[in-house]
C-alpha cells in the first residue's frame, strides 16, 4: 500500500501498519518483527473499537458536537506515539520527526476513506 512506503519514508516514522477491521490479517513495514508487528495490529484494532464506540456515545449525547463521526486516534508518551486513521497505524519517535507532519499526510491520503469499516 502506498502510505505505508509513503509513511516509513517520513523521518522519526518506526513502523507503519494496516489492519483488518475484522482482525484476521495486517500488513506493516518499518522496525518491527511480525510477531510486533502483529500485537501492534491487535492493540490498534482494539483501541479503534473502543474509540469507536465512545464517539457514538458522545454523538448520540451531544448532537453536532463535532466527536462523531472519528476518524482516528493517537496515544503519546514520553518517547513515542502512536496515531492511527482509519485502518492505517504508524508509530512514531517524536525526537527524530513531526506529529504534525505525519498526522496531515495521514489524514490527506485517507482522506476518502469510509467512517463505516468498523
């Protein structure tokens, strides 16, 4: 998938991943190992559903409050980030490159991409 190559090429970017909604096949390329690679994959799914669902909740509470529909996540810590859009994970080492950056280029190229995957 090109966003993958597009996003392992951006400075401070560790790995780049797509999951299956379903949860039954990923892809990645960067610094990982399969089996990181895949647990990346599982903890991104997870937490898209929950998130999901949060969304829904607070849409379904506050109409037109701008929560829903998500279009994605990010967690922080101290030394890296991870941000997901869509089906779309990328972690990141903030020292070496831009959230910024890497969350516009993310959000431009998914930017078609259905809030119905989930």
């Amino acid at each position: 998938m090109k966003i993958l190559t597009d996003l392992i090429g951006m400075p401070g970017v560790i790995c780049a991943g797509e999951y299956s909604y379903r949860g039954d096949r990923f892809t990645y390329k960067g610094q990982m190992d399969d089996e990181q690679a895949k647990q990346a994959s599982i903890m991104c799914r997870a937490t898209t559903m929950s998130v999901y669902m949060q969304t829904d909740m607070l849409g379904a509470f506050c109409k037109d409050s701008g929560w829903a529909p998500n279009r994605g996540w990010v967690v922080k810590g101290p030394q890296f980030t991870v941000c997901v859009i869509a089906n779309i994970f990328c972690f990141i080492n903030e020292a070496q490159g831009s959230l910024n950056r890497i969350l516009e280029h993310m959000q431009q190229e998914l930017s078609d991409v259905t809030n119905e995957l989930v």
